[in-house]
C-alpha cells in the first residue's frame, strides 16, 4: 500500500516534459543548462525525501492507532446496548468498528458500493450490559426517568427475549416487538458438567440425563463415591443471580419446570402462576438449589471458577458457548478433564440474542431504520462466521453448522431435542420474584484483621465502609456474623438473620479498632469451628476473610489450619473460606493455601477497590 501511494505522489511530482521543454529552449547555455540541471535534481530529491517522510509517518501513525476512524459529521447514531458474552467471546467490538468504518470511508457496508448521493452514514456506538441490569434501565426510563439506572438505547440486544417481554409487562406498553426482534445468534443453555461426572451418572441411570438423576446423587448416602468416583462425596452446584443473569433466570424456569412436573406427575405443558406458588412445587426447587455450593452476579466469576476442576464445582449453568470457551483453552486456568454440555431431558431453554429497537420517544424514524441496516450487516454471512468461530450457533441459515459446534469441543450439534415453552410474563417475573424463597440461603461469617498494621492508609476505616455496604446488600434471610482478630480472638456478633441482627452489625463493625499482632491461623480455625457448631448444614456456609499482613501470634500452624479446612471441605455441607489479601503487605502465600484448601482461591484487595470486590463476593449467598 505504501509503495502504490509513494508511486502515486511521485507520477504527480515528476513531469520530464517540462525538464526538456525547458533544456531546449536554453542550447546556448549548456553550462548553465548542466548547473541548474543538478540544482533541479537535488531540489526534486529533497522534495521526494520529504514526501516519502511525511507519508511513512502517516501510514505508522495510522498502524499504531489500530486504524482509528473517525465518527462522520453527518452520521445517524445508533447507540447500542449487548449482552455481556458479545464482548468476551464474540469481540464485537471489531464487527461494529468494522460497519462504522465502511461508512466513514464512504461505503455501504452491506453492499461495498460508494454511498448514494443524500445518503447518510451510519454510527453505532456499543457497549455491553448485563440483560437484567438493561432491562430495569429501561424501565425506569419510562417510569422513574430520575432514577440513577436509565436507559435509552437505540438497539439492544438482550442474552434472551424473556427480558424484552418484561419489559413490556413492567412497563404496562409495548416497548418492544417481542417475537418480530429478529434472532442474531443462538446459544442453547446446558448444564455444563465434567465428564467423568456424567460418564458416572449414565452408567448408573442411562443415557437420559435431567435434575432428578443429578439430586439422585445428592440423595445418595456416598454422594459420588456411591457412582464409582473418589474422593468428596458432595455435590457441588453454581448459577448465577436470576435478577440480572439471562442464564439464571432461564435455569431458574428449567427447575420449577422439573419440579412442576414431578409435583404433578406429568409433564408441564406450560409454566402458570398456580405452579409457581405451589408450595409442593417450590419444595422441589429448594431441593435443587440445596445443590448449590455458591452462587454469583456474573457468569464470568464461574468460568475461571469451574475451569479449576471437579475439585471446584460438579457442574454450573452456562450458556452452550460458555462451555466452548472454556474447552478452547480461553480461561486463565486449563481445565483438568474435558467438560460437557447436559442438555437435561426434562428440556431448556435456547437464548437466541435478539436485536430489538424500541418504540421509545428518544429513537427517531432515522435511528431505527439505521438500526435495522446494522442488524442486517450482523445477520450477513460473513458475521454469522464469526459469530459461529466464537461458539454461538448461526441465525443465518446459509450458515451451516460447524465447528466448534461438535462433540470434540464438548456439545452436541444435534441437541436439545427438548425445549420448554416460554412462560407469560406475569409468570416469568413470579419466577424472579419466588428466587428468595427457594434459593439456598446462607451463613456467612466476617473475620476481619483488627491488628495495628490495618491502622496504615486508612486500611480499616475503608473497609468499615465496604462492610457495611456488604451488609447493607445482604438478602434478609441470610445469617450474618462478624468475628475480629488481632493478638486475640472475639466473636462480636454471633450468626443471626439479619432482619434482627443488622443494626447490631452495624454497630460492631463501627467500633472496630486496629492494635496489636496477627493471630491469622488460630482465627481461621476459631472461625471454621464456631461456623460448624452454630450453622445450619442446608445452609451455604461461608467465612469471609478480610487480611494484610502475615501470622506473627498464632499458637497453631499455616498446616493445621489447611487441615481443618479440607476436612470440613469433604463433607455434605462445605464450608467455603473467601481470603481477601488486603494491602500490599498481605501474606498472599498463606491466604492461597488457606483458599485452595477450600477450593477457593485468594481475592486480591486494597483501600481503592475493597467495596466493589466485597460486593462481588455478597453476590455469591
């Protein structure tokens, strides 16, 4: 490309007419023709060093930008809003730099041709967002236009349409087209499960697969050990929140399905509102989310989780490319064995990502027709490659199924042979609003490091405050207890729901002070024992380790205190230890034995980020 535009410039420089034009017309002064000949030459010379300077500096600005593009003057705006698993998986971000760029160089992206005359440019600014979270933005920007969560997208493009018919229902108008939103790129969602896991179960059960075999070895008075397998005999489970997960609030619906149906003895045509405050219905539902070993906000916490091993989790929900992603080799850990799409014979549900405008008052007729043209170039063949390479299965079917939509990667091509019907949305938001009542609650247990080195950088008084937004974001039917350490050990607030313990939470974790040495170890066991003698065994049972710096008074070892956490890790009920290394100076060696002895691993915190990183971990019970 460089060498055709240098030629181009030079064609424009060079005319050798002019050079003999001007040589004959001067016969009689050949000296002075030689002379000034040179002097051309030379100045020609430096002009075309200049030249070729000024355009290499151009091309490599332009290499180091990545090809920046720059937003038309007269460009119609889309502002578009997508699924999280677009940008991890699908890096949208080079479809839609790629359609802006065909405008900003004067193409139609859909056609290559040069743009009509009067025609305008199109700009799609995009960004992600999970549906839940979107989908109450909306919402609120229709009713509570003041809220601090409004949005106002041009385009948005849910995990699932479920969001876009909840929408409609909260709303009480028809904000969006919820069957005519065209499907952009299927994913059906899986319980994805190690695969000597479900060799296990299909020896014992057959090849069909569902909830009521997976409870089966919850029931099971070995566990695993009673299908062949060693080691812990319980059963570890995880999804995500159904409030802001598309995957979650699907699998949620998939288990009142399974327990619908089981409550009744016959299949579930379709989910109804009676079903769903059916007491013998829900009972089944908490039976399955006493699976659970810990919830999470954000699939993503449960990709680098899972891809640990058996170890970790037994198998999590997860949409079908999730499970691609992590049998690729894109987590951060490799995966110890193969994991494998269960499609459960009782059916799922397929999340086919729809692109959806919205009959809003902030969309102009232009913005929804350049709304539409982006949704075609996202449906062109050439897309739909991509969005294949990336694991989702293809809208366009031109697009022919491929890999890695095949059994070497972990799922089936010719699966799920069974899905279930879409519920109304008065019974989806029943769904969601029933999540408190059947999920697993929990006991968790604060143990934080009082001693004198938290006194540095404000170190406790920041995290005071993130605790007490901790607290504050608690459901009110977990227990909550706040246990200190520093050259001692006290338990200042005993395990208590927090409908009556909160305010006495609250005051104790005011009144913490920072003094003394670090009794790290003898705090952990005190903590492991007192979880163990107080807590409820079908309860999540968690302590949260908040420390920055290193053992100097414990009477028993970093040894000991691993030990006590792997045998209260192999029993029916775990206890899940969470060590957050806060500060510079924290003993991360000591805090990762401690977690892996728990199946967990350290949390790295410091003053800046300790009130998000708390609230990641809230998100778990």
């Amino acid at each position: 490309m460089l060498q055709m535009r240098f030629q181009a410039r030079l064609s424009q420089l060079r005319n050798p007419f002019c050079v003999v034009d001007w040589a004959e017309g001067n016969k009689g002064g050949q000296g002075f023709v030689k002379a000034n000949r040179v002097a051309f030459f030379l100045i020609v010379g430096i002009a075309l060093v200049f030249v070729c300077g000024a355009l290499i500096v151009r091309e490599l600005s332009s290499l180091l930008r990545g090809g920046t593009i720059e937003k038309p003057a007269n460009a119609i705006e889309v502002t578009f809003i997508y699924a999280p698993e677009f940008d991890k998986n699908l890096n949208i971000s080079t479809i839609i730099t790629d359609f802006n760029r065909a405008y900003a160089e004067g193409r139609n992206p859909l056609t290559g041709q040069p743009l009509r005359a009067g025609e305008r440019p199109i700009w799609v600014e995009g960004r992600s967002g999970s549906s839940g979270t979107v989908h109450e933005g909306i919402i609120n920007a229709f009713i509570a236009p003041n809220n601090a969560n409004v949005e106002r997208p041009t385009l948005w493009s849910p995990s699932v349409r479920h969001w876009l018919a909840l929408v409609n229902y909260q709303t009480g108008r028809r904000v969006f087209d919820v069957e005519g939103a065209p499907a952009t790129a299927i994913a059906p969602v899986v319980v994805a499960i190690w695969e000597s896991r479900l060799n296990a179960l299909r020896a014992k059960h057959g090849n069909e697969i569902g909830w009521a075999e997976l409870l089966a070895v919850f029931d099971a008075p070995g566990g695993w050990n009673d299908y062949g397998l060693s080691g812990r005999s319980a059963v570890y489970y995880g999804h995500t929140d159904p409030r802001v997960s598309s995957t979650a609030l699907s699998t949620l619906m998939a288990e009142f399905y399974a327990s619908a149906s089981a409550a009744t003895g016959q299949p579930v045509s379709r989910l109804t509102l009676d079903l769903v405050s059916d007491s013998r219905v829900q009972e089944g539902v908490r039976r399955i989310e006493g699976l659970i070993k810990h919830y999470s906000a954000r699939t993503t916490e449960f990709i680098e989780y899972i891809a640990q091993g058996p170890d970790y989790l037994d198998f999590v929900a997860l949409e079908e490319n999730d499970l691609i992603f992590i049998n690729l080799g894109r987590t951060e850990v490799k995966p110890p064995e193969r994991l494998v799409a269960l499609y459960p014979k009782e059916g799922t549900f397929v999340h086919d990502h729809p692109f959806a405008i919205p009959d809003a008052p902030w969309v102009t007729e232009e913005q929804r027709a350049a709304a539409g043209v982006f949704t075609q170039y996202f449906l062109s063949e050439a897309v739909q490659r991509k969005v294949l390479e990336a694991g989702f299965r293809p809208a366009n079917k031109n697009v022919p199924l491929a890999y890695p939509i095949s059994p070497e990667v972990g799922v089936d091509p010719n699966q799920p042979t069974r899905l279930l019907p879409v519920p109304d949305p008065a019974v989806i938001a029943a769904v969601q609003q029933s999540w408190q009542l059947v999920k697993k609650q929990a006991d968790v247990l604060l143990l934080v490091d009082t001693s004198g080195s938290m006194r540095e950088e404000d170190k406790l008084g920041l995290a005071i405050q993130a605790m007490r937004a901790f607290i504050e974001d608690q459901a009110g039917k977990n227990n909550v207890g706040l246990m200190r350490f520093d050259s001692d050990i006290e338990l200042l607030v005993p395990l208590g729901p927090l409908e009556s313990n909160r305010e006495a939470l609250l005051s104790a974790i005011d009144g913490l002070r920072a003094s003394g040495n670090t009794s790290l170890y003898d705090a952990v066991i005190t903590a492991v024992e007192t979880l163990q003698q107080s807590s409820d065994p079908k309860r999540i049972q968690a302590i949260v380790l908040l420390s920055d710096g290193q053992d100097t008074a414990s009477e028993r070892s970093l040894q000991e205190a691993v030990q006590v956490l792997r045998r209260a890790r192999n029993s029916r009920t775990p206890i899940l230890l969470i060590p957050v290394a806060y500060g510079r100076d924290a003993d991360t060696n000591a805090l990762n034995s401690l977690g892996r002895a728990s199946d967990t691993k350290v949390q790295p915190g410091d003053p800046q980020n300790i009130k998000k990183l708390l609230d990641v971990i809230g998100s778990y019970f």
